[in-house]
C-alpha cells in the first residue's frame, strides 16, 4: 500500500510540474505583473556632497558642475575562496 501512495505521489507531482509549465513556450508561468520602480538618478558637488539635486547642473556653494551621485547601497560581500 505504501508502494502505491508513493507511486501516486510521485505521478502526481510529475503531473503538476508539466501543467505549471506554459505550454508555448515550455518555460514555467510566472507573475509579471509587478513593475520595477524607475531608478531616482540625483547629482551631488564633488566638494560638497551635501548638496543633492534632481537634475544636473552647478552647484549653488562653488559653482562646480554637478556629477550623478554614485549609487550608496552596497552589494552583498561575495564569500573569499580559499
């Protein structure tokens, strides 16, 4: 009886990975319904990183051009192999 339940489980299990794929194109369905959020770009002095713009242009402390800001979040720290 255990050999059954286990056979149909298994079955059963085959079946759903099959229906989950999508059948055009053999890829598994997946939700596109989310929208990725358009990145802020914001430009700061390069003497003066207190001052944070949206758009380019001169820096109202010196006069100096405005570069974009670079990104501060930091990306995971990758394992050293050793």
């Amino acid at each position: 009886m255990k050999k059954v339940m286990l056979m149909a489980a298994a079955i059963l299990f085959s079946a759903v990975t099959v229906f989950a794929a999508n059948p055009t194109t053999g890829k598994v369905a997946v939700d596109t319904t989310k929208k990725a959020k358009p990145v802020k770009v914001q430009y700061t002095c390069t003497m003066h990183p207190e001052v944070l713009s949206d758009k380019p242009g001169k820096c109202p402390k010196c006069g100096m051009t405005l570069v974009k800001k670079a990104d501060t979040k930091k990306k995971p720290a990758e394992k050293m192999k050793m």
